[in-house]
C-alpha cells in the first residue's frame, strides 16, 4: 500500500506542475491548443503546493519529501522568470 500511496502522491504533486507550467505559459493548453498565461493561478497553485509541503511535513520518505522540494523551487523560479518578463514589456 505504501508505494501506492507513494506513486499517487508523485503523480498528484506531477499533475499541480503541469497546471502550474501551464499557467506560467510555458506548455501548452492540450485542450485550447494554445499557450496561455495566468500568473494568478500559478501563483495559487504554488501557494497549495507549499500548503502541501507544511501539511505533509514529516510524513513523507525522503523521495517524496525532495521531489516535492524539486517541484516548488522550479516552478517558483519559472513565476520569478515570468512575472520578470511581464515587468520589462
């Protein structure tokens, strides 16, 4: 049940990413076909993942606990990039 549970948690913690990449516009919307950008809901879903990261603290192995750690740090440096871009046009 474990690596259930743990395989789960990482395609939760996968799918939250791709949202997010989504959201900072750097994939693409596979149903809209376009690229499109909504900094306010990246910013919430990196806001969740946090919320997830504090609620799950000490709880997960040490796998879990760096993806997680993995998958914010980018997707925050991928906002900062974004919101950057915004500012400078």
């Amino acid at each position: 049940m474990e690596n259930k549970n743990s395989e789960l948690f990482i395609s939760l913690i996968y799918s939250f990413q791709m949202q997010t990449m989504m959201a900072l516009g750097k994939l693409k919307n596979p149903i809209t076909e376009k690229v499109e950008t909504d900094l306010q809901t990246a910013q919430t879903t990196i806001d969740m993942l946090e919320m997830i990261q504090e609620k799950t603290k000490n709880n997960l192995s040490e796998e879990e606990s760096k993806f997680l750690e993995t998958i914010i740090a980018n997707l925050k440096l991928n906002y900062v990039d974004e919101v950057n871009k915004t500012k400078n046009n």
